[in-house]
C-alpha cells in the first residue's frame, strides 16, 4: 500500500473539524501507522498534470485525482469505495482496469 503525503494533510483538514485536542494522541498514532507501514509515493509531474486535467474534467477534488493519476503513472492500485469518482473516471474514458481497486475486485490483487 502506498499514501501520499498531501493525503495526510487532507485528513488532517477533516480531523480539525471533528476531533477534540484531547484525542490528539489517537491521530499521533494513526499518522505514524501509516508512514510505518505504507510507502510514501512521490508523484512524477505527469501524474500532477493529468491530476489536472481530471480537476478540468469535472470532477473536483484534486487530491482524488492526484491518487489516481499517481498510482496509474507508477503502475500501482487505487483502493477505493468511492463509486462516484470511478463511475466518472469510467464516463471521461480514463482506465480503470489495472488501477482501480474496489471491495467488489480487491481479489484481482492476490
């Protein structure tokens, strides 16, 4: 598995808003799980300029994109339930097989 660090900063956005100061220890521990047992993936600049071009297309979120478009450039997989961005992926012809990984697929990766 892999993460790119703009994914953490993400969820760092989503956790001011919805977890207290006191549990900050509990994010402490999450953080350092995931760079403890995930690989950090450095996008190339192909993957940020088609990240891009998906923002351009339509769909607007930019850090979605920007893992698609990494994990397809480095030949990795996207695990994701997030229907709609694969459903948007499939209707502006971007691939999906070989990338993109759901709960109904994941075993294509074993």
């Amino acid at each position: 598995m892999h993460y790119l660090e703009i994914g953490l900063l993400e969820a760092m956005w989503k956790i001011l808003k919805i977890v207290p100061a006191d549990k900050l220890s509990r994010v402490r521990i999450g953080i350092t799980a995931i760079r403890r047992t995930y690989h950090l993936l450095m996008p190339r600049a192909d993957a940020f300029l088609e990240a891009y071009r998906i923002y351009g297309a339509g769909h607007h979120d930019y850090i979605d994109a920007l893992y698609y478009a990494a994990a397809k450039s480095e030949n990795n997989s996207l695990p994701t339930i997030d229907y709609s961005f694969i459903d948007f992926l499939k209707e502006h012809g971007y691939p999906i097989n070989g990338v993109v990984y759901t709960p109904k697929n994941a075993e294509e990766l074993l």
